[in-house]
C-alpha cells in the first residue's frame, strides 16, 4: 500500500508543496489499488495510463483530481 501512497503525488502533483499532495494521494490510493495493482512496479507513467483507461470506474475524487491536472 505504501508504493500507492508514492505514486500518485510523483505522477499528478510533481510541482505541488508536499501539504497539498495529500488530497490527490487519498483520492486515487484505492482506484489504484483495485485497478492498477498490476503496473505499479512499472512507474509513475505506467500508473496514470492505467487510470485513464480506467477512468469510467474511477471514483468521483479521483476522476476530479485526474481532471484538475489536465489528464
């Protein structure tokens, strides 16, 4: 769980202050868990794509987060 957590601030908010990574990472965390467990030894890039090809399953924040940062 903990690669989760990693992820998601590197991939949608590389150039946020680490006070404002929280939001994103708690709103994707499970969406990639349930969807992407598969890819995430693969990098950051690997994981985004993922959760845009799972975009119709994502949860409402997640999706809001994916969109807030042009993806």
């Amino acid at each position: 769980m903990s690669r989760i957590l990693v992820v998601i601030p590197l991939v949608l908010m590389a150039s946020a202050a680490s006070a404002q990574q929280q939001p994103g990472q708690d709103a994707c965390a499970r969406d990639v868990s349930r969807h992407c467990r598969a890819v995430m030894g693969n990098g950051d890039q690997a994981v985004l794509a993922c959760l845009k090809e799972h975009r119709a399953k994502l949860s409402k924040a997640c999706e809001k987060v994916l969109t807030e940062h042009g993806q």
